[in-house]
C-alpha cells in the first residue's frame, strides 16, 4: 500500500500489484468459484504467468510539494501547485496507454530520490507549476545538465506543451545539482525531467491551463508515451 501520510491521515492511498496480477486474480477466482484443490491453484498461477504479457516501462509521476506545504498559489483563486498537479496527476494516469505509471508524493524533500529509486523507475517526470511576479508567462521543462536521455525527454515534453498551451516557449533548461531542483535531478537513478508548463501566480497563464486540462493531461500522456518509444 502506497499514499501520503499527514500526521496520522493516510490519503490518496492506494494498493498496488506488481505485474502479472496473479494474487488478485487467484483472489476473484477464488471467490467466485469457492475453494479449490491446492493442484489447481498451482496450475492457475503458472497459467497466469505463461499468458502475463511483457511488462511495459514504468513511469514515475511524481506530484509536486505536499499538502502541508503546498508549493505556489494562485493569489485570486487560492489554488495550490500541489492541488492543481495532484488532479492533473489522475488525469495523465487515465490517459497514458503504453506506459505503467507510479504516482508519488514527496514525504520530504531529502527523501523524495530515495523514495523514486525504490521503485526503479525506466524514468521521471515531475509535476510542477512555476511562479514569479505575476506576470511572467510560459512553459518551461528542466533536466539534469549532465543527462542526455534527460534532455531528450524535456525536449519531447516541451514540444507538448507548447502546442497544447500555445503559451510563450521559454525552452528546455539545463540545471546543475545546486540548482532549484537539482537534488532530484541529480539524485534519481532514472533520466528526470521537472516540469513547469505556465506560471500559477499569472491569471491569465493559470485560466488556459484550467480551461484546457484535459488537453493537459493529454498532453503529458502523450509524451510519456513517446518517451516509452525513444528511451
């Protein structure tokens, strides 16, 4: 079981199944068909993992800030980047077809590459927002300046991006460890990229990006997907 701990709450919790499901599907069996000789158990998980098809790449989506500390807000509407990115998050995880994904929620900053590495992740997108004077505008993603693959996922995410939003491109940003973001960055085992597709604190760049979140997501979808193809 997965989720975000908040004192003793437990929310957006979850269980999850290593591919092939053979323990949740001997479970429904089970139920429906009342008990069974244990031979027949034995020859439904090998029929199970005989038919399990490959494992497709995992995908770490990674929701940006926590609720406790909730990163950028809209001072008009009081949006978080954290609650913006948490639905957003949902959305992509729905669209995404060739990909498995993983979403994870930061316990603490230190921890959070610890926590990605765990799951073993092929690579990571970061779900951010950016923030600045209130006028700033545009989509931007990082990537670790070391990286090439990072490179090479930002610049696919980008392009996305850009033609869903059709905000000013601001470009893919190459960031060092001690840059904002860099721990992750530089941290994870995985090729990492951080998103920031508009600026919350601007009016303008957050009413596109509510207006067309479904073409959002689609559009994270999409680049995940062929990220999955290029990597």
């Amino acid at each position: 079981m997965r989720g975000n701990l908040a004192g003793e709450i437990l929310y957006s919790a979850e269980i999850v199944e290593i591919w092939p499901r053979v323990a949740g599907d001997l479970i429904l069996d089970l139920l429906e068909k009342g008990t069974r000789p244990l031979s027949d158990i034995q020859n439904y998980i090998e029929e199970i993992e005989t038919q399990a098809p490959l494992t497709k790449k995992l995908c770490a989506l990674v929701i940006g800030h926590k609720k406790s500390s909730p990163g950028a807000e809209n001072t008009a509407s009081g949006l978080t980047e954290f609650d913006f990115n948490e639905k957003l998050a949902l959305l992509i995880e729905e669209k995404v077809e060739a990909v498995q994904v993983q979403r994870v929620y930061r316990r603490t900053w230190a921890t959070l590459p610890g926590d990605i590495n765990e799951l073993n992740p092929h690579f990571i997108v970061s779900l951010h927002c950016n923030a600045f004077n209130g006028q700033a505008s545009g989509t931007e993603v990082l990537y670790y300046h070391k990286s090439q693959t990072g490179r090479k996922i930002a610049d696919i995410l980008q392009k996305r991006l850009v033609e869903c939003l059709g905000l000013p491109d601001r470009g893919i940003k190459p960031k060092t460890a001690e840059d904002r973001g860099g721990l992750l960055l530089r941290c994870t085992h995985a090729p990492c990229v951080i998103a920031e597709p508009f600026f919350l604190d601007n009016d303008v760049d957050l009413a596109k990006a509510q207006a067309n979140l479904q073409e959002v997501a689609a559009a994270y979808a999409a680049a995940v997907d062929a990220v999955s193809r290029e990597i």
